[in-house]
C-alpha cells in the first residue's frame, strides 16, 4: 500500500470517528433539551469545537438528528427481522422482541428518547422523516400480528384486547429509555428479563 494511500484512508477513518463523536454529543443535547430547543451553537459546545465546524460534517440540524434516527431504527428493524425470520413460537417471539428493544435503550438510549418525544414533530414538518411514521405503521402491525397469533395458537390469553397487550408492552418497555442507563445495578439484558417476568408471570408471589 502506498504511503499516499495509507495517509488518505487514516484520514477518512478519522472523519469517520469525529463524525461518530459529533454524533453521540447531538443525540445527548437532543435528547436533554429537545430537538426543537437546540441550536447548533449548543451541540457544538457539547462536541467542544466551534459553532462554524458543525458545517464541515454536517449541512444541518435535521441532518444530524436524520442519521441520529435512521442509524437507531435501521439497526432495531434488522434484529426484529432477524427474530421474526427464525420462526419461534408466539411466547418465544414475544421474549426475543423485548430482548431486542432493551438492546436497542442500552446501546441508543438518546436517539430512542428523541424518537419518543421529537418524531411525530419531525414527520410532520419534513418530508424526509416520513420513514418515521412508517417505522410506528410497522412496529404497531408487527406486535399485533404477533399478540392475535399467539392468541389463536392458545399462547397468550384470549379474554384480553390484543391492542390494549400492545400499547401495555410498548409503553412498559420503550418509557424505560427515560430512566435507564448504561451502567445501572441491573443491565439491560436483566432489565427486559425482569419486565418479561413481570409481563408473563405477574407480581404475585406463588403460593
């Protein structure tokens, strides 16, 4: 390899991580004060360069919090697809689906806070969010899909309204971003263990 060469590619690698950097301290203030409230001047503090140098990265703010989004979404919805492609039971599905989205809090906590609270403004404004509100179409159909199965096959309970178990299960496992982080005396991976206990089995000791 040539010198030339070998300068040219630790140069793009380096970009690459600044950018990732840039990225990790918007996704926090976004997530702290709210997308709307952030300027950039306020970003680039948290980065700790100049306002101005944002720009030599990114062409804007909604850039910043588009690839803040896309790269949290596109990772979740390629291990939703992996679980639903296995071919497991309701129960099981269930189990590996809650695994998944506490993988997704610890590892995108903020971008999954800002999806919480900013995506319903931004697919409204912008048409290039619009995947947003096709993310929301396909997460609803996917777990209702899975509660009716798994009521048909007698998994789960048929006495119960399989929309009222989905907005359950969504609220309970996606509000957890608010509060957790990495770090915490439970991981991740026991914190969905715990909720799906919590879930399946109840709180009542046994007897």
């Amino acid at each position: 390899m040539s010198p030339r060469r070998r300068d040219a590619e630790g140069t793009t690698s380096a970009r690459a991580e600044r950018r990732a950097e840039l990225l990790a301290a918007a996704a926090q203030v976004f997530a702290e004060r709210g997308y709307t409230a952030t300027t950039v001047r306020e970003v680039a503090d948290a980065a700790g360069i100049l306002g101005g140098s944002l720009y030599y990265h990114f062409d804007s703010k909604e850039s910043m919090v588009e690839e803040i989004l896309s790269t949290f979404l596109d990772d979740m919805w390629a291990g939703f697809d992996r679980i639903l492609a296995a071919g497991l039971g309701a129960r099981e599905t269930l189990e590996a689906l809650v695994a998944e989205s506490f993988r997704c809090i610890d590892v995108y906590r903020p971008a999954v806070v800002i999806y919480q609270k900013e995506s319903r403004y931004l697919a409204a404004t912008w048409e290039r969010f619009g995947y947003l509100a096709e993310s929301w179409r396909r997460h609803q159909e996917m777990w209702l899909g899975l509660i009716e199965r798994g009521i048909a096959e007698g998994e789960f309970r048929a006495d119960l309204d399989p929309a009222l178990i989905y907005r359950f299960i969504r609220d309970a496992v996606w509000v957890a971003a608010s509060w957790y982080q990495p770090g915490e005396k439970l991981p991740a991976e026991e914190v969905g263990t715990q909720y799906l206990s919590i879930v399946l089995e109840g709180i009542q000791a046994t007897t």
